[in-house]
C-alpha cells in the first residue's frame, strides 16, 4: 500500500468517525428533547384540565399530596421572600408570579417529582390560575391562560409542608 493510500483510508476512517459520532449525538439530544418535552407537556396538560374544573385548594392538597413522590412547598409570607423563593427558580417571571399573587386569595406550592406547580385561589378558595415550573435543562414554565415562556426549578430547594399566603386584604 502506498504511503497516498493510506493517508486516504486514515481520513476516511476519521471521516467517517466524526460523521457516527455526531449523528449518534444528535439522536440522542433529539431523544433527550422529546423525552422532556412529552414530560413537561403532560404536566402542562394535566394542570390545564385542572383548571377547567376549578377545584377547591384542599381538593388539590389532598390529591396532589396523595401521590408518591409529591411534597408541599412552604409559602414564604411576604412578596419579596416570595420574589426570592421563585427568583431562584425563574428569575424573569417574578413579576408575573406577583401579579397573579396579588390577585389571588391564596396561593400554594407543590413539587411534584421533578416539576413545581404553584397555583392561585380565589376568595372561593377555588383554583383560577397555575405556573408551572421544570427543574429540567430542557424544561421551561408555562402559566396557565398566560403563554408559554422559559425557565428552572430545583424542586429540592423547597421546605415540606405548605403555609397559605393570605392576601392583603383578607
């Protein structure tokens, strides 16, 4: 074999090497995607059909608390401790996340594996509005009637128990 020949296989070899390897990281962060995309959007969906029926704040606690893996997230007292809890978590919602508070009557936080749902009752006590938060790297938030914009959670971050967070006015 001449010395042409091989330098020919060697670069076809690597070639060919480079070409196996980026298509296997491709399938695999495309696999990664849907995975975490099928995962957050059940979530999405399941608190979407939630909403429709707008159940009582004890109804969701006991449901919510009744499956494995699921915990209650203490509700800090004030808004600026409310802004530090889902700060570290969606820095650029805070705002949302305050306006919808300031509307609603009471708010409660739940990890539920690894998502973080933190929903709004009314003065009925019933559920009126959600944000929905992914510890994921693929993950993002969605809040419900509101769009979808991104962001992370780290659900371990949150203390067990819940405390409701009472409006101002009540």
């Amino acid at each position: 074999m001449h010395l042409a020949d091989r330098r020919k296989a060697v670069v076809v070899a690597v070639g060919s090497l480079l070409v196996t390897a980026a298509l296997v990281a491709l399938v695999l962060s495309l696999g990664a995607w849907a995975y975490h995309t099928r995962r957050y959007l059940l979530h999405e969906g399941r608190l979407a059909r939630l909403l429709e029926e707008h159940p009582t704040a004890n109804d969701v606690s006991t449901a919510l608390l009744s499956e494995p893996g699921n915990w209650a997230i203490a509700v800090p007292p004030s808004e600026e401790e409310l802004a530090a809890l889902t700060g570290q978590w969606s820095r650029g919602q805070v705002e949302e996340i305050l306006a919808k508070r300031r509307m609603a009557r009471e708010l409660r936080i739940f990890g539920v594996r690894d998502m973080v749902y933190v929903l709004f009752f009314d003065a009925e006590g019933r559920l009126q509005a959600y944000v929905l938060m992914s510890n994921q790297r693929f993950g993002s938030r969605l809040s419900g009637g509101r769009g979808r914009r991104g962001g992370a959670v780290d659900p371990a971050a949150g203390a067990p128990g819940w405390t409701a967070y009472p409006s101002r006015d009540g």
